[in-house]
C-alpha cells in the first residue's frame, strides 16, 4: 500500500492503537511470569490446592475474553491471544482462566506459564490508587512470603488500566469452614487483624458507619422490586440500624471494605488477603463485622456447618480480644447480612426467600443488639 493510501486510510490510527496495546499488554505478561518473586514461588512447597472463584458457568479454563469495551486491556489480551498467544521467553505458552467478571466494571483472570501463576485485574476506573496501596502494604513488609501478607504488585500499564500481581496458593476461610476446619479459619482472620492494629498505612477513602448506611439504605431499597414483604422487612431493618449507628470517634485506619471470608487465603504459615479495590479509612469493626457476616452465613443456611461457623467465631473473638467494640462489630455485622441477604435471589433455586429471610432475621437480631 502506497503512503498516500496510508495517510487516507481512517483506520490506521486505531489499528495502530490496537498493535501498541498489544504490545503492551504481551510485554507486562512476560515480564510478571519471569519475575524473579514468582521463580521463587515455583521452586517454594505448595499446598495441592487451587483456588477458585465462583463465576456464571464456572472457572473458565479456556477463556474467550468478555466483549467488554469499558475494560481496555480486555481487547489486548484477546488481541494478544488471536495474533498466537503469548508465550515466555522459553515457549511456555500463556494459559488464562476468568476468575471473576463484573461487566463494565473489572475483570480477574489467572495466568499461568507452566508452574507460574499471576494475577491479572482489569479495570474501568483508574487503577493508581490500588497500586499506591500495594506500594505502601509492601514498604510495610507485607508483600513477603512469610506471616501476614498480601500479593506483591508486579507490574501494571496505566493505559490499559491493568494491574498483574502475585498469586497467593491456600484454601479460604470460607473453604476452611466448609471443609471443618472452622477453628483454623478464625485464627487466620484473628492474625489478620493483629497484624492490620500496627499497620501505618493512611490511604484511601473514609469508610465507616455514615457510609456504610446509606449503602444498607440502597440494598433494602433493592428487596421492594423483588419481593414487598422482604422489602419491607429490610426497610425496617435499614431504620434500626440508622437509629443504633455508632459514633466512631477513634482514629480511622486501613481497612479492605470487603473483607469477605473468601478473600482471607491460608497461606500455610500466616494469612494472605486479596482483593484489595473497595479499601479505605475507617473502624476495623467494619472489617470485623463483614468477616463475621461471611462467617455466619455458611452456618445459617447450611446448619451441617452451623458448629464449624460458631468455632470459627470463637476463635476470631478470641484472637481478637481488646481490639474490637463489641456493640460497634454487631452493628457492622448486621450491615452486611443485609447485604448478603439481598444477594440470595441470584440463585433462583426456589429457596432463596428463605435463605434472605433467614439471613434478615440474624441482622436484625445483630441491629437491636448493637444499640
């Protein structure tokens, strides 16, 4: 093709985009997989467990990426894959597996190069300020491979808003509780939170009470369309939590947001915790209370699991004694049943009015006592 050709033809500027993110995109994979912090974890004892993330359909193992033009590095990656995978330097091909997906909003993959796995999250919003965090939780010493710890950020490419960072190997404490080792899954959450009372990191958003009322506003809201007498239910719920909301005077520190028990990870000798993207400033009750909420829900709507629930909640309070307000952590807790009951319908297996109602009853419980 001639230049004068070149310079008419109107799509050369976003061909020309598309190859450069492609670029980009196969660069950062390499780079992460060869990175001298997941060589070593190659070579480390591993627990035989593979962690997996509920998706629609299941873990995806051979992965058509989403269609998804609000998550730029989606379109490089398949780009990437369609031009003849990407490969390490030594011709291990690049495998993927879809994790997790919010459409329009972030996208978890796992890539793995033979033994090498890392963590790729895509995102619609700019992703500097999980970066800034990652920097600062690694200054503290939390990004080793030993004690409390969270993965290490290996690279990131602000255009494509991508972020690749270690993989954390371990069963959950939800898999943990699941499996009747509830004890171990509190102690696990009680080490976090030892660890997370000294940790000097002063980033992120506020997060407490205020802000999180008027999300349980939002989420009893969401009952009326579905179904009115659980909307109503959750309505009177939102009112007893806005009348018991406590004060919170102390210092805000770090806290993750979402704190669920599937994002505390049994790394062998301490725990890992991932998903960092919600964290911000505020009460760790906030975290005490949705770890607990994760907790109980096991044992509420699976009463094989009720007496691993409550070993679990034993063990937590116990390892966490003189750290947390009690009326503080019940009005939290509640917050989130609230939250996880209004997530009951995704699963229309007939049952899940039941399950919401069930969850509905122990938050309200939880509201009255925190008042």
């Amino acid at each position: 093709m001639s230049s004068s050709s070149n310079e008419t033809d109107p799509n050369r500027h976003e061909r020309a985009g598309r190859t450069r993110a492609t670029a980009l995109i196969t660069g950062l994979l390499i780079a992460s997989l060869s990175h001298p912090v997941v060589a070593r974890a190659e070579t480390k004892q591993s627990k035989s467990y593979v962690r997996r993330k509920a998706w629609p359909g299941g873990v995806k193992e051979t992965v058509e990426f989403p269609d998804d033009s609000a998550l730029p590095a989606l379109e490089a990656m398949r780009a990437a894959s369609q031009a003849g995978g990407i490969r390490l330097p030594d011709e291990a091909p690049i495998e993927f597996s879809l994790c997790g997906y919010s459409p329009g909003s972030r996208a978890t993959f796992e890539a793995r190069a033979g033994r090498h796995r890392v963590a790729v999250k895509a995102y619609e919003e700019d992703p500097v300020p999980e970066v800034a965090l990652y920097v600062a939780l690694a200054a503290a010493g939390l990004a080793g491979d030993s004690g409390a710890r969270v993965p290490p950020l290996l690279a990131w490419e602000h255009g494509l808003r991508v972020l690749v960072i270690g993989w954390l190997e371990g069963p959950t404490a939800r898999d943990l509780v699941r499996s009747g080792q509830g004890r171990r899954a509190g102690e696990l959450g009680a080490c976090w939170f030892q660890r997370m009372a000294s940790l000097p990191v002063k980033l992120g958003p506020p997060l407490g009470a205020a802000q999180m009322l008027q999300r349980a506003r939002d989420w009893a809201a969401g009952f009326l369309p579905i179904d009115s007498a659980l909307g109503t239910k959750a309505r009177e719920l939102a009112e007893i939590l806005a009348g018991t909301q406590p004060k919170e005077e102390g210092t805000p520190r770090l806290v993750h947001g979402t704190l669920y028990a599937r994002h505390i990870l049994d790394c062998g000798d301490g725990p890992g915790v991932i998903d960092w993207q919600r964290f911000g400033q505020g009460p760790v009750e906030l975290d005490a209370g949705t770890f607990l909420a994760t907790i109980s829900r096991i044992g509420l709507l699976d009463r094989t699991r009720e007496s691993e629930a409550a070993q679990a909640r034993e063990a937590f309070l116990a390892g966490t004694a003189g750290l947390l307000d009690e009326r503080s952590l019940a009005w939290h807790e509640s917050a989130m049943l609230l939250r996880l009951a209004g997530k009951q319908h995704r699963r229309d297996d007939g049952r899940w009015l039941e399950r919401a109602d069930t969850l509905l009853g122990e938050a309200a419980r939880l509201a009255e006592a925190a008042g």
